[in-house]
C-alpha cells in the first residue's frame, strides 16, 4: 500500500470524516478542508469541570480537531482523583485542576491552545460565556448545571412568533456519570429540551427525617447521619463540624458505631461514614471515558454537521450486561428558562429599587437580592463592593430611563431562590413591558437590537 | 507514594476489597495498540491491574499523532508498543507495565502458548484466558467478548427490583407477620410497622377469603386497596401509604415470567443435549434479577425447578421504609438468611460464550433476519455488523479498506455493495440489501480511527474486562455494535 501525503497528516483519520461529502449528515455539512481548518481556529469550546469528565473531554475534544479550547474548575487535585483523572499524577496533589490539566493536554497534543480559569462557574461574567460556540458540561451537581443551562438560555432570542432566532442559540453538551452509569445529552435552547424543561430526571437528594434518625434508626447510614446531624452538635455547643477534619470524621464514625451497636443494625464502617456524610459518588475511569467520549462526538458533530446529532438523551447502564438507550425528550413550551422569558408589565415611573422588591414578591420569581443587567449592562449588582458602589446610585432612577426607554426589552437577573430550605443562585430572563408607552410593536427581540 | 486504599476510594465503594485484589492479580495483554486498545489499557491501569504487556510490531507515524494520546511528536518512527507502554506506566506506578516489539498475528503464529500465562487479552481461546475484542471504524465499532465460560461470585444489581416476595411468602416471613396482630396494636407500634408486613398479612387474609389467590382484577385491586386505607388509624401513616404505593408486589403474578419461562425452557433443552453451541452469548445472573437474553445454566435452572419453588434465588436486600428499628433489623435478617440459604443451593453460576467463529460462520438466523428487517431502532446498528464484516473480505480481496485512499470511491462503493450482498447470502439471507447510505457512510469512513469513537469503544471494552475480573457484576452478552451516527446503538445475539 504506497502512502500518499494524506498518510503523513496528523489529521489522517478525521480528514476522512471533514473533507468527505457523506450521506447521513448535519445540515450544514460543507465538507473541505476549510472545515477542517475553521474548526481547528474559529470554534471556541469551553468545558466546565477539569475532574473525571472533564479530563477526558479536554483529551477527546483536542484529538478531534478543536484547537482553542478554555477549562473552568475551582476545585484543586487530591488523591482520590488518581484513579480516573488520568492528566494528574500524585505529584500534582494540591494543585488548580484546570490548570493541570490543560498543561498536561497542551504537552502531548500540538497546535492545541487551552486556557484554564481556577475558579467558580459563577465568576464569570455572561460575556465570557457567549463567545464560545458550543459549551460542554463536566459537573458533578445539579445546581451547576441549572446554573450555567440559565446563562446559555439567556442568550436565546425569539422572534415574533415564539420561534428561537437560530443565531442565538447557544448550544451544550452535558455528561454525567455514577458508577457504572451515566448519561450525554445535547440542549439547543430553544429547540431541544433545557436542563429545566427536564429537571424531574434528577431526583431530589434523599433526605432522612430527623424523627427517624432520633427515634427510629434502621440502617447504618441512619446511624451515620444521627451522629453527624444530631450528636455532634448536642457535644460540640457552637464548633461546626468539617467533612475535611480527619478527627471530626473519626469522632462521627466511633459515635455511629455506638449508636449501631445499641440498636443492633450492621454495617457502619469508615468508609461508608465517609460516603454518607461526604456524599461521595462512586466513580471510575471507563464510565468516564465512554460518557466524555460520546459528549465530545456530539460537540465534533454539532461543530461541522459531519453526522447526524444524538437527539437528544443517551443513557448508559453497565452494572448488569449492557445497555444503552436513547431516549427523545421533548421540551417544556413554558419553561422559566429556555422559554421567551417571564412577561412583567411595568409602570414607566417604577425606580430600579421598588423594581428589585418587586421582584421578590412575584409568584413566579420569588427572587431575593437581585442584580440587574440590560442589554450587557450592569443596572445594579450585589457584589462584588467595588461594582455595587458604582451602581448604588441607579437604584433611585427610573427603570424605564435606565433602559433607554423602550416600551419592550429583555432583562437579566441574578439573585438566590430557596427550595426545601436551601438557597440557590438563580438567572432568570425577563420579558419587560412598558405600559402606556407607544413604542414599536412587535420588538419581542429588543434585547438583540 | 500515596495510600493505595485513598487512591482507589472511589472504586473501592463499587467492587470492594476483594474486586481489588482480583484486579491487582490480573495480567492483561493489548495485541495492537491503536487508539481503540491504548484506551481500553488506560482505564485498566487507573484502576490498577497487576500488568500489562503492549504487543505491536509497529512504528509510529505522524497519523497517529492525531487520534491517540498516548504518543506525541517525539514518537514519531519509534515503536508504539515501547510509546504507548511508556506513557501508561506514567499513569500509574503500581502497575507492572512491559511491551514486545512484534506483530501479534507472527506471535500467534510462531508460539501460540505464548499467551497462556495472561489472564485476559484484548483483540485464540487459549485454555483459561479470556479474551476481548474490540474495534473502531469510522463512526462504527464493536466490542465482543470471547471466553468458553465464565462465573459470576456477585451480580449486584444496583436498584431493587423489589424482590419482596409478598405474593409467595416463605414461612419464616409468613411466620413472623403472623407474629404482629395490625388491630391491637397500640398507636406508636401501628405507625411503625413496615408495610412489607402489613402487606403479607393482608394477601394472606385476602387468599383466605378468595380461595387462595390474590387480587387480580381492577374492582379486586381497587378493593384491596381500600381495605389498606381502612386499616389506616391515623393520617400521617407514612407506613400504610407505603404499602397501597406499593401493593401492586402483591398483584404480580408468582414465579418468574413468562418470557423467562421460555428461555429456560430452551436452554434446558441445550443444556441437556450438552451442545457446546449454547443459546446467545451469556452473561449469568445470580439470584432473581435476570436481564433478559442471557443464558442461565444448569445450575440454576435446577433451583428454579427444585429449591426455589418456581422462583428465582432471593436478592435479599431490602429498600429502606417507615418502620421501628427492631422489627426492621428482624425483616432484614429473614430476608438475608432466606437469601444465603439460596445462594448455597446453587453450586455454581457460570455464563458461557458462543465461540466468535461460530457466531461468524453460523449466526442464529432467525436472529439474523429479524434485526434486518426491524426498520425501528436496529437497523443501522445490524448494517453496520454486515458491512464491519464486509470490509474485511474486501480489504482480502483488494488489499486495501473502501475508501482508504482518496480517489476511486464509486468503485469501492459498487465493490463493497457486492461483498456485502454476497456476505448477506453465504449467511443465508439471501435477498436482504442494505441502505445505500450506509454502503457510503462505510466507504467514506475509509478504516479511520477517529478518537473519540475508539475512546468510547476502548471505555466500553475496559467497563467489560473489569466485570470479568472482579466476578462482579454481569458482564455483556452478544456483540456491541456502536452507531456513532445518532447512538442508536445495539447489542446484537448472532
């Protein structure tokens, strides 16, 4: 077999996917070595999370042809990472994930840029976030992904007949695993479901009633959680227990055993003290990798239309034989999120303050200590003291002066929701209408203008 | 050097100590080390096999710098058994990492006993080592496992299919519900009395009156339903709305299903013959959770028949519920002591395999026609297994892979229509045809390995050499066949 130059390429195999014209296709598939080049210089993807996902996506998404590739993650490297988070060695222990990581791909993958952020998915601005072309999700928890799925849909324009305007769309590749289990899935805002529209599909944590852990204990963790949420306090008057304290834990687990012994449950161990009071998910590499590598398939797709897209939830289930499942989900045509935004109809006189206790009132909202953004603009911000200082003074003004006195605009505002008595930020994208005002009709888009 | 114990936490919490150990043991050999099996070793070596030896007789090219991590620039004309080898040992030190220079096929040519001494080997049915395939082309790939048989110590299932027996109590349940009278019961103890005996004792009662069977109609249901309400003596009973939640245990028919039936029944009728052609490729499961197409044996077979009654061995474990401690450790003990009881009948709980040459030469056939002609879910996964199968007689015949070099496509696409009908035929489907578009999807593949399709193959291929180490869990059945296109992707029993 004589080698032709296409032999001595480094894209050798995905040229055959990029320059090739094909059959069962994306739309916009123009197969070319233009492609091929755009995707290396034009498309930005950013991952969230640098852990056991995001190791591996950062490694598919640079072997697959992306070259400017940015990495967010707070947390930093320890050892229990070690037995998937295949870019950290045991030197690294104690070092920003992301900045591992990238280091470590950029190394061994040439041509590849990647830029991390050792930091929260909430300090970002939503500027940073709508430069990217497609998002990819390696987190590990329900409210980041409600989170960052509120900043991609706060992008989303509607026209006049409640259809999402493509151009902004933003869209994301979300994985998760547990175990031998795990899921990929690809949300267009606005045309596939949102992680809200489907929010159902995560059950809320389980939780157990005090009265049982006081007076009717029945498993070990029963026993764990007494200790942990009952006992510790009753000893400790006012010093708060902390899951990293080798002796905290230590105390916890000697009190369930206790406790197990007088009630006669089995199985209290260390580890399982651990587990319970850490909420620690079991994790291994090979679920990591086949999640990773199917949602770094679809960004591939998603990127050049080289293929048809998943559509639009994969499951994967490998504890008993093997089973994999596609499942199309449709979306929430309401939805506070991915939808053309809650509607609020406004007086022209109303300040921003009055505005922002507004805002805490509404049924649909219930939102406390808002910031307020228009158009990119900062109305007014929380935090941090720096920006609240230099937007104090908006507070007295007249809303409908603050946004240039259009009858209809889009606003964005950040604040904390409580459900079952924890806080959460939340975004949410708001639809405000001018009463009185003749204005243009039909600016539903104004916030795009 | 960090803990062992710290650094393999998280898995720990899945497989144990023991799962460990096994893994620890293991010396597992890669035969080709592209994309695909570099992969497949990386995942095994997070986790901590005692060794592996790379064989590849090849040298790496600037290619390969784009769909496999584990080489970069400066391996570039060296051997990529050495490369590979190399940075896997970087991932983990514990494991005994060593490589051989040499094409796997002159290998197996010239000292077949050579691979003997491994546990498992990746890409021969050598007398005790298991063997597995694995494969990425294109948007496609497979992955399939090849050993004579195979045991499982714990099947594990992870959620509870809520094997409570409540239809079919044994005597020491029977017994103890019988122990605990519902209506003289002071009102703390009634409001903590789990429902899996309010349950029992309510069936019970209920078959006395019926002569001896359980609610099967709606008005039945409905009935019983009610009697549980009325049983009720306060509202914040979480115990009995527990137990009209989940009266529908009591409802199911007894014994195993119908369809299981079935397949007991034709594997009885195989395993008596003592045919090595077993029915399907089997995984085995332990105890009353049975995933369909997988083959039980023997041995369970005869408890199903015997010991169990016409039921399955009992799981044992129980879903937490509202109940007081003592009569919930007293439930849990009945249900454990009933379940290891079980588990010692049964000798043995082994899965054996079709032989990879049988199900190439001879697939099942009704098997066979039926996914080609399932227009819904399968259709491109099945295609994709023919024309996997079809570029290989053709790379024999014309030396090269359909669309491997650019230039005469239309040629590759005709020639590789034909291989696949010809395929299809010796078979014996004859008349079945493949879609156009998939015949040139395959050619425009043209035997690339894109990265992200072998990593997930690779994850694959790992996920089932752990379960075949550790005896945990149920490993896989049939062959995986991966649709990269939409994900629509199937495990197919030929």
């Amino acid at each position: 077999m004589a080698e032709t130059p296409a032999q001595l390429s480094r894209s050798r195999d995905l040229d055959k996917l990029l320059l090739r014209p094909g059959n069962l296709i994306g739309a916009n598939f123009e197969p070319g070595e233009e492609l091929r080049d755009d995707i290396g210089k034009y498309a930005k993807v950013l991952v969230l999370g640098a852990g056991g996902l995001g190791c591996e996506l950062l490694k598919d998404l640079a072997l697959s042809g992306f070259q400017n590739l940015e990495v967010i993650d707070m947390d930093r490297i320890e050892v229990t990472n070690l037995n998937r988070q295949f870019l950290f060695r045991f030197e690294d222990v104690g070092k920003p994930k992301a900045e591992v990581a990238a280091k470590r791909v950029m190394e061994r993958v040439s041509g590849v840029n990647i830029k991390p952020h050792y930091c929260r998915i909430e300090d970002k601005e939503l500027d940073f976030y709508s430069d990217f072309s497609i998002i990819v999700l390696g987190l590990d928890s329900i409210e980041a992904r409600s989170y960052i799925n509120a900043v991609a849909c706060s992008f989303l324009e509607y026209d006049s007949d409640d259809n999402a305007r493509e151009e902004t769309i933003k869209p994301m590749v979300d994985g998760g695993t547990e175990g031998f289990k795990g899921h990929a899935r690809i949300i267009l805002p606005g045309v596939t479901p949102c992680f809200e529209c489907t929010i159902w599909l995560f059950p809320p944590q389980v939780k157990f009633p005090l009265c049982t852990l006081a007076e009717t204990p029945r498993t070990a963790a029963h026993c764990i959680e007494y200790a942990h949420l009952i006992k510790w306090d009753e000893v400790h008057s006012g010093k708060a227990f902390d899951p990293d304290e080798a002796e905290h834990m230590k105390w916890v687990y000697n009190e369930a055993v206790k406790r197990a012994v007088l009630f006669g449950i089995p199985g209290v161990t260390f580890s399982l003290t651990q587990g319970v009071v850490k909420n620690i998910i079991p994790a291994i590499a090979s679920t990591n990798a086949i999640i990773s590598a199917a949602c770094a398939l679809e960004t591939l797709k998603l990127a050049s239309g080289c293929s048809k897209t998943l559509s639009n939830y994969l499951t994967y289930n490998g504890a008993e034989g093997l089973h994999t499942k596609v499942t199309e989900f449709v979306r929430d045509k309401d939805c506070l999120v991915c939808g053309p935004g809650v509607l609020i109809e406004l007086e022209t006189s109303i300040t921003l303050q009055k505005f922002i206790d507004l805002l805490e009132e509404h049924p649909k909202l219930l939102l406390s200590k808002a910031s307020v953004t228009h158009q990119g603009n900062n109305l007014y911000m929380q935090a941090p003291p720096v920006l609240e200082e230099m937007t104090r003074s908006n507070l007295n003004q007249v809303l409908f002066d603050l946004m240039g006195k259009t009858a209809k605009s889009i606003l964005h505002v950040t604040g904390t929701t409580s459900k079952n008595d924890k806080k959460f930020s939340t975004l949410r994208k708001l639809r405000v209408v001018f009463k009185g005002v003749d204005g243009v009709t039909d600016m539903d888009t104004a916030g795009g203008a | 050097m960090a803990e062992p114990k710290t650094k393999y936490d998280r898995q720990l919490r899945i497989w144990g100590e023991q799962g460990q150990a096994a893994l620890e043991k293991a010396s597992i050999c890669l035969l080709n080390c592209g994309p695909t099996g570099s992969e497949t070793l990386k995942n095994l070596v997070l986790g901590g096999v005692g060794s592996i030896t790379v064989i590849d007789g090849s040298k790496v090219e600037v290619g390969d710098l784009g769909n496999n991590f584990m080489v970069d620039e400066s391996s570039v004309g060296q051997s990529k058994a050495k490369c590979v080898c190399a940075f896997l040992q970087e991932l983990n030190d514990a494991v005994k990492a060593k490589f051989i220079e040499e094409y796997p096929e002159a290998l197996i040519e010239t000292t077949p006993s050579f691979f003997s001494q491994f546990t498992l080997v990746v890409a021969l049915r050598e007398a005790n080592v298991m063997l597995i395939f694995a494969r990425s082309y294109g948007l496609t790939g497979f992955v399939r496992i090849s050993l004579k048989e195979h045991s499982v110590i714990e099947s594990k299932p992870d959620h509870f299919l809520d094997d409570l027996r409540l239809n079919n109590p044994w005597p020491e349940l029977r017994r103890f519900a019988e122990s605990i009278d519902l209506d003289t019961q002071d009102s703390v103890a009634h409001k903590h009395t789990p429902y899996v005996l309010i349950l029992v004792k309510m069936a019970e009662q209920w078959a006395k009156s019926h002569g001896g069977s359980l609610p099967s109609t709606r008005e039945e249901k409905k009935e019983f339903k009610d009697l549980l309400k009325a049983k009720m003596v306060a509202m914040d009973e979480d115990n009995y709305k527990e137990a009209i939640e989940a009266s529908f245990k009591v409802f199911a028919p007894r014994g195993i299903s119908p369809d299981l039936q079935q397949i007991l029944n034709d594997n009885r009728a195989e395993v008596d013959s003592n045919s090595s052609d077993f029915w399907g490729d089997g995984g085995c499961s332990e105890g009353s959770f049975i995933p369909s197409g997988i083959s039980l044996l023997h041995s369970n077979l005869e408890f199903i028949a015997n010991q169990g009654g016409g039921e399955a061995p009992l799981e044992g474990s129980i879903p937490d519920m509202t109940s007081s401690t003592e009569l919930y450790v007293n439930l849990q003990n009945i249900y454990q002591a009933k379940a290891e009881a079980d588990f010692l009948s049964i000798e043995q709980r082994v899965c054996r395999y079709r032989s990879i040459e049988d199900e190439f030469n001879s697939p099942i056939l009704p098997e066979l026609q039926k996914y080609l002609t399932d227009e819904d879910y399968s259709s491109v996964a099945i295609g994709f297994y023919i024309l996997i199968r079809a570029v290989d007689r053709f790379a024999a015949n014309y030396n090269s892979f359909p669309g491997q070099f650019d230039g005469g496509m239309d040629e590759d696409i005709s020639r590789l229509k034909t291989t696949a009908v010809g395929l299809l035929s010796d078979l014996g489907c004859n008349g079945s045809t493949l879609t156009e578009d998939l015949i040139n999807e395959m050619c425009r593949f043209g035997a690339s390995e894109l990265h992200a399709v072998a990593a997930f193959i690779g994850g694959i291929a790992s996920q089932e050499v752990i379960k075949l180490i550790t005896r945990q869990f149920v490993p896989m059945s049939g062959t995986f066949v991966f649709n990269g296109i939409d994900h629509k992707s199937q495990l197919l029993s030929l």
